[in-house]
C-alpha cells in the first residue's frame, strides 16, 4: 500500500521538478534575481530612473562596462512567498521577508549567511563594513537591534539577525482613525476594538499573526498598564521594559491562546470585519472609523484622505505596547553573493533610500543627511512658532547627522509624520514579532475556530431535516406509483376478463 | 516503420496533453497529499483530523447550507425568468437574455467589489450583516448560471404536450406541475449542480461581502495552503470533491425518473 503513493509522489515530484528545471537557465554570474513585495521599491519617474536601472548603470560604470541582467519577482505575503520557495525550484539571489519570516527562514536554513554567523557582536559592523562599506548609513538604533537580537538557526545555534539580514523597511502597527467620530482618550488603548461603543466601526486584519498580537495585547492590558507605571516610577529601566514586553507579545502557552481565542470571538462580533487591503480605503470613504494598520499604510491613507476627501485622519500607537515590525533583505541558498552585496548596498546609499521612501511610503532604515532634509522639507513646519511640538529624532539618525540636528519642529503630532518616525517614547513600547514555532498549527486551528460560526447547530438541523424530507419523498412517490401501477393492471385484466 | 497518417484520433492530442498536465496530476497531487502526513508517510491522519474537529464539520455544514439556500434562491428567482425568456412573445430579439449574461462579462473580483460598495450605500453592510450580504452576492452572481440552463432547455420544451394537457382540461397549475416542470427538469439540475458545489467552495465572494467574517469551506482550504498546511488543505479538497461526486450521483438518478414515468408527462 504505502509503495505505489511513495512512487506515485516520486513520479510527480520528478515530472515537476523536471518542469521546473526546464524553466531555470544554468546559474549565471551576470544575473541578479531579486524578490520583493509589490510595489515596495522606487520604479522610476520623469526625474529618475528606476532603482534597478539605476543599479545597473552604477555597476557598469564600477566594473568596466560590465553589463548585468536583473530579474525582478514580486510577492504579496510572507506565507506565499515560503511557499514558493517551499515548492518551487525557482531561486533567488535577494528575497524581503518580514522580521518573524526571516526568523523562521534562518531556523529552516532557506538563507545564507551574508557574514560568518558566528561573529562575535562588537566585530559585526567591522564585518559588515568589509562587504558593505554604507552599512554605517543604516540608523544606529536599528543596527543594534538587529546586531542584539538573536534567533536560532537550523543548527540549533544563537545567531543574530544582524549576520543574515539587512534592514530595508520599518514602521509600527496602530490605529489608524477618524478622529471625528472616535475620542482621543479611548483609541489609546486595545480594548477600543472591543468597546461596545464602537461598535461596526473598527477592523481587524485577516492575518493571524498580527491580530494575534492585538488580541494579546488586549488579553493583558492590565499587566502591561503595570508595567508602564512602573516604568514611570522608574522601578525598571527603559530595556528592561522593552523585553518584557517583548516577552508578553510572543507568549504562546495554551493558557494564552485561549485567552486569545475568547478574545477573537468577542472581536468578531463587535468589529466591521476583517480585511488585508480595503481598510486603507474604507477609512477614507467613511466605511469604518477604525482600521488597525501598518503605519506606512497610515500614511497613504491620510494623504488619500486629505487630497480626495479633505478629511483629517490620525494614526495613533496604542498606550500598552505595539508591534515594531521590521523587512530586510537575506541572501538566498546558492546567492549570486557578489552582485547581491553590490545591490545590498546600493540600497543602504541614503539617496536610493531617501527615493525608496518618497514612492513606497514606509519609513526607510537608513538615516543620514540626505533622509533628514527629506523628511524636514516634508514636515518641518514653515515657521516655527510657540505652538510647534519638538520631536526628538536622535534615537533614530544617531550619528549619520550632526549633533542637535535631528530635532524636527512640526504643527501636527499624530499624522504622516508620527507614523513615519515615532518618538522614543513611543518606540520603546514596541516590540518584535517572533515566529509561531512549534504552536504554528494549534494558533491557526484556534484562529479558524474563532472565526467559524459558534452557533451552527441550526445548520445541522436544516440539513438533516432536508435529508429525512428529500427520502420521505423519494419513499412516497415510489409507494404512490407502485400503487397506480398496481390499479392499471387490476384495470387491465378487469377490461380482459369482460 | 508504418507511415505517420494523421487521422482523426490525433486531433485529441493536445487536449490528452492538457488533461493529464491541468487536470489529472493536480488532482493526484491532491489525492497525494490528502493520505500523507507532514513527513510524507501514508496515513489517514488528516480525515481523522477533520472529522474530529468540529470548527471544520460546523464550516462544512455552514457551507452546504448557504449552497444549498443559493441554489434555491436562484432556481426560485430564475426559473419564471428563463421561461419568460423562452417565451417568443417577450423576448423576439433575444435581447434580454444578453442583458441577463452580460453581468457574466465583467470580471468576477471588480463586479464583487462593486457589489460591496453598492449594497453598502443601500444599507446592506457586510459588517452588520455578513450573511444577507453574502447571500445576495452569492445570488446575483450565480444566477446567470441558472437562467442560462434553464432558458435553452424551456426553448427546447415540447408546447403541444402544454396545449394538449390544457385541451385535455387540466388547470393552470396543474399544467404548471405536471407538465412544464417535468419537462425543464434536466435543466433544473443541470443548473443545481453548476450552483451548488461553486457556492460551496467560493471564498471570493465571502470574503469581500462578508468582511471576512464568514468562513467557508473555500476559505478553510486558502487558509491551510497559505500557512504551508498543504496536507490539511488537500483532504478538505479531497473531502468536497467526494461531495460533488454523491451529489452527482444523486441527480443522476432523480434525472432518470421523470423519463421512466413514460417521457415525464403524466
């Protein structure tokens, strides 16, 4: 029995493989293959060319006129895109998953290293400069955060992120509202979601990961609150808070999920629905009045709301803590590694960043000069006045600027320009999302659960009463004409007997 | 060697091809995975899985229900429709049978999502309301499927059978029952079996009316294969393509009696 299936499936898998194959040209030194989200690099307009065009020409001209050919992939989740590189023999040199992706892609030894993995931290940037000479542009914050942060790799060793990945994108998951129809005080906590209040007004995302984070965030809002009083009263220090909340974010014990199951439940009945993508326009056509977003999202819709509307949105970090969520490039298996750290950085230069940011919307990882200007022509008030609020960048550009520079002055706190670069107060409540793991298939079991419909009992009755309805009719048409048959031939042999 | 002489068997070439390459090896695929688990054993652990959980007999059952409640709905709306239709004296120009196809010509997702935004401006919000919403899209998109059946084989209806069962004194109704009904049946269920199963397994629909907040079998199925749960998402496959297969079945049967009973008249 279990023979011809393993045949079978070697027999498929093969006929597959060999499609796959076909498809593939032999690996070439001249070809960058590159996968990234959609619509998540600059493609070129009346001024300037595309990143990629860009790219090729700045290596033509570094490497004699050697010409290269750059194949570009899009992808539209981080679970498509593992299944893609699960399936197919497709590769790529550069892939953009999200901070937990990556995470796991290190685990399941789908990336290579860019740097020895076992690089003690203080070498690291020394490493990193080597192949990267813009890797000091990065924002220091975030160079550090991804140097400390460790995850295990397929060998069961502590790596950091830092040795697999470079950042590209980040920004903060919150509430994205119309602030005429939602009060200030009450969008600054989770439980705005569940707030009868509020009711059909807010939406969740159909993605379990972050819903996930908010309903946990909602299910311990008390000891988060605690937390954040303590660290008011300075009884813990600015790190220590971050990790806990780090700690409470990623807990996924039973105990938990079935908090978060109760919780998604309650959610389900009281939100507009959930979604991926029509949040950022049903906020701005009034559909909803609460979307919980991407802050990049955040900032087109605004724009979107301001322009076609003239309607004010505001988008706010919830006071317990949040999601700070972070894309970076990792080296495929087998990576072109030569053309990859060419292109890797390219991307770190702050003008390529700073063109990035001005299509995409998200906020950039890479600081320096050049990002500054940018984001002081955007939102730097033109006159500075008493009623200007001061927003204290440096915990973001660090060094890349002179000292005292990254001071912004702005008019208004809450719009693209909070989403974009929060303060420090808000960043350190943020924490980093970490892979489901083991509990990936008890999460979604709870997660569909939730979401099934708890009262389907009627549903049962319908079809068992249709089932006893359609073969009582079935019995009695059949008894009916067995019958008239019965009478027709009485008929018959009555009419033959006269 | 025998010479190379085409005959009329090749012409079936490039459709054995496509067959075997879009039909036969993804179901064997899913056949594959259906019965192995995640280490690529043999086993029956994900039918086990599925019929121990109740989430996924409670979606199933919500499934059959809104399939079989839109296949109704639709034979309901459609059905005096399609007889009007194939009535010479309302439509001589066959003009409003191309406006009720046309709906069929716009892409599937756009015309959902402008079905969104119109049943929103009317009041009928997927948020507040998930399963009416879902309902009348799930109507308004099938239901072209159900006067399309139904319509080529009402023009193909016999009318001295309808004028003789008049003459011979039956009622309206009674001509209605015993007649006209009988006779349009094989397109009844023709169009049941093209409304049924899609309605089943749709996720589109539920989703953007819905607000996501239903989930249905095509919906269970998208979410396990997203999440790399390829063995779960192919026994929930596996299990709605026996459903086809007993529904079939089924109507097979109720097909043929209405001709043993002597052309289905009397």
């Amino acid at each position: 029995m279990k023979k011809p299936f393993c045949l079978l499936g070697c027999l498929l898998f093969s006929s597959i493989s060999l499609v796959g194959c076909s498809s593939k040209t032999k690996q070439d030194d001249n070809v960058l293959r590159i996968y990234n989200w959609q619509d998540y690099i600059f493609e070129g307009d009346d001024e300037n060319d595309s990143v990629i065009e860009q790219f090729k020409e700045y290596y033509k001209e570094k490497h004699d006129g050697k010409e290269i050919k750059v194949e570009y992939y899009t992808f539209e989740t981080n679970e498509n895109m593992l299944n893609v590189l699960n399936t197919g023999k497709s590769q790529y040199d550069l892939i953009c998953p999200s901070d937990y992706t990556i995470q796991k892609m290190i685990k399941d030894g789908l990336v290579e290293p860019i740097i020895d993995p076992t690089t003690p931290e203080d070498k690291i940037e020394e490493e990193m400069t080597k192949k990267l000479p813009n890797y000091t542009s990065i924002s220091p914050y975030i160079r550090e955060l991804f140097e400390t942060s460790l995850t295990k790799n397929k060998q069961g060793e502590d790596v950091s992120w830092a040795s697999y990945s470079i950042p590209y994108m980040w920004g903060t998951m919150g509430f994205m509202y119309d602030p005429n129809q939602v009060d200030e005080e009450d969008i600054k906590s989770w439980s705005v979601v569940w707030d009868k209040k509020y009711k059909y007004k807010a939406t969740l995302k159909d993605s379990v990961r972050d819903t996930y984070c908010a309903c946990v965030f909602y299910v311990y809002q008390d000891e988060l609150n605690e937390l954040s009083a303590k660290l008011e009263s300075k009884e813990i220090t600015e790190s220590q808070y971050t990790a806990k909340i780090t700690e409470i974010m990623n807990r996924k014990d039973k105990a938990t999920i079935k908090k978060v199951e109760k919780a998604l439940q309650e959610a389900k009945e009281n939100i507009y629905g959930f979604e991926v993508d029509s949040g950022k326009s049903d906020i701005v056509t009034g559909k909803i009045a609460i979307n919980f977003c991407w802050s990049g999202d955040a900032v087109y819709s605004m724009d979107t709301a301001e322009e076609e509307n003239d309607t004010y949105l505001n988008y706010v970090v919830p006071k317990e803590g949040s999601n700070i969520w972070f894309d970076g490039w990792v080296l495929g298996k087998n990576a072109n590694k030569e053309l990859a750290y060419e292109f890797l950085n390219f991307l770190c230069d702050p003008r390529i960043a700073s063109l990035n940011m001005n299509e995409i919307g998200y906020t950039s990882s890479v600081a320096g000069n050049e990002i500054l200007d940018m984001v002081k022509e955007w939102y730097e008030s033109e006159e500075i006045t008493e009623d200007s609020y001061a927003v204290d960048l440096s915990w973001f550009f660090g060094d890349t600027v002179e000292e005292g520079e990254a001071i912004i002055y702005t008019d208004e706190l809450d719009r693209q320009f909070s989403a974009q670069y929060p303060d420090y107060e808000t960043v350190i409540r943020c924490a980093i999302m970490e892979d489901f793991g083991k509990e990936n298939t008890a999460i979604l079991e709870m997660w569909s659960r939730a979401k099934s419909e708890s009262h389907s009992l009627w549903a049962w009755i319908v079809i068992i009463l249709s089932i006893v309805a359609a073969v009582a009719f079935v019995c009695i048409s059949k008894a009916n004409r067995h019958v008239r048959t019965k009478r027709v031939a009485n008929k018959n042999k009555l009419n033959q007997t006269n | 060697m025998k010479k190379f002489r085409f005959s009329r068997k090749q012409l079936v070439i490039p459709y054995a091809i496509f067959l075997i390459l879009f039909v036969l090896l993804p179901l064997l695929l899913i056949v594959y995975y259906a019965f192995t688990n995640s280490e690529g054993h043999l086993s029956f652990v994900n039918f086990i899985n599925f019929f121990k959980d109740s989430t996924k007999l409670n979606t199933l059952a919500i499934s059959i229900v809104i399939g079989a409640l839109n296949t109704i709905l639709c034979l309901l709306i459609g059905y005096p429709i399609a007889y009007l239709l194939a009535n010479k004296k309302y439509n001589s120009n066959k003009v409003i049978v191309m406006l009720f196809v046309m709906p069929m010509w716009i892409n599937f997702v756009l015309r959902t999502a402008a079905t969104r935004d119109l049943l929103s401006a009317i009041g009928i919000k997927g948020g507040t309301m998930p399963y009416v919403a879902v309902m009348i899209g799930m109507v308004y998109n099938y239901l072209p499927f159900v006067i399309l059946p139904l319509y080529t084989t009402m023009l193909k209806m016999d009318k001295s059978v309808i004028e003789a069962a008049s003459d011979l004194g039956a009622k309206p109704y009674q001509v209605f029952i015993k007649a006209i009904i009988p006779m349009s049946m094989p397109g009844v269920i023709s169009a049941a079996t093209m409304v049924f199963m899609p309605t089943m397994s749709s996720f589109v629909i539920s989703d953007i009316l819905g607000e996501r907040k239903i989930q249905l079998l095509g919906n269970l199925i998208d979410l396990n294969f997203n999440h790399s749960l390829w063995n779960n998402g192919s026994t929930i496959a596996l299990i709605m393509l026996v459903i086809i297969g007993i529904s079939m079945l089924l109507t097979k049967n109720v097909k043929k009696e209405p001709a043993s009973r002597g052309g289905g008249v009397w």
